[in-house]
C-alpha cells in the first residue's frame, strides 16, 4: 500500500482522480502541492514520451515521465533527471490530463 493505492483504485475502475501531489521530483512539470487531474489509461498505445503518468515501478508509485517507450514496455524517470525503470503496460494506471496551482 502507498500514496496512490486509493487513486490507483479508482483509476482501475474508470474513474478520473484529482490529487495534490507533494515533492520536487516533477520541478517544472508539476509544482509541489499542485492540483493534479488524472484519467484512467484506456489504451497504452495512447501513451507517448513525455507523457506524465501515475504508476507504479519495483512496488513504489509514482507520477512521473514516460522518459522512452518500446512497444509496450516504459522507461519512466522524473523532471530532474532520475529514472525508476522500466515497466510494463499493467503498470500504468493514469495520465496527467491537467495541472492547477
């Protein structure tokens, strides 16, 4: 269980979530404390590079960058130059559709 097992939960079931994030990982992307919207990933073909998303990396969550893609594995990193890893497409639960202060 983590940060995002509620919203993860609620993605899961087609939901779209709000949330304030907390931490500088995003810096630039996504201000600490920010008003973050989020919708469930219908289709992982519908997810690019430099997309941010909510998912989950060696068991920890994050809403971090789709640093690279091949096929249906991502590289996800943060906005300050550091990479989690690679997952698969089951790990992916929502996209960033919005940011407010």
């Amino acid at each position: 269980m983590g940060w995002a097992t509620g919203y993860i939960a609620k993605l899961s079931a087609g939901e779209t979530v709000q949330f304030r994030p907390r931490g500088h990982s995003m810096k630039g992307r996504v201000a600490d404390g920010a008003l973050v919207t989020v919708e469930p990933i219908v289709d992982a073909e519908s997810i690019d590079v430099d997309d941010v998303v909510l998912c989950r990396v060696r068991g920890s969550q994050y809403l971090h960058l789709v640093k690279a893609r091949r096929g249906q594995r991502f590289l996800i990193g943060n906005n300050v130059g550091g990479i989690n890893g690679w997952i698969g497409a089951n790990q992916l639960f929502g996209k960033l559709v919005r940011v407010e202060p």
